[in-house]
C-alpha cells in the first residue's frame, strides 16, 4: 500500500473502533482467548490445533487498536523525516 491508502486504511479502522459493536468484538475475543487457555476438555490433537488458531486470531483482532497505532507513528516519523 502506497502512504495514501495506508493513512485511509488507519482511518476507516479508527471509524471502526469508535463503534460501540467494537467493544463487543473485544469482549468476545478477550473470552475467546481465556478459553482457549483451559485444556481440560481438549480430547484429541485436532481440537489443539483449533483452538491455537482461534486464540491466534482473537489475539489478531483484540491488537488491531494498537496495531493501528503503531502505524500511524511510523506514518508521522516518515514524514518528519521527509521534512
């Protein structure tokens, strides 16, 4: 992505966070991963498997805010570097 797409990717995700649903994202995600924590009724190595990937993804999306922080500063010290 080029530094325009980048700063209206950052945008419209910020847009998405300030949406009173994102908090339900989160808290679904947070539970996803507390649950995903407990291996007493993980029966065989298939069920290990899913529950990794959903704990991967969960943790994925719970860090996309701080992600999109990121971003942005990296944005905004590539900018003043160009100055």
């Amino acid at each position: 992505m080029d530094r325009e797409e980048l700063e209206k990717y950052c945008d419209e995700l910020r847009d998405v966070f300030a949406r009173p649903g994102w908090q339900w994202v989160i808290a679904e995600c947070e539970s996803a991963i507390k649950d995903a924590d407990n291996i007493d009724n993980i029966s065989d190595e298939k069920t290990l498997f899913f529950r990794r990937g959903e704990k991967s993804m969960a943790r994925l999306i719970a860090s996309l805010p701080d992600q999109v922080i990121s971003l942005e500063e990296q944005l905004e010290d590539e900018e003043g570097n160009e100055e």
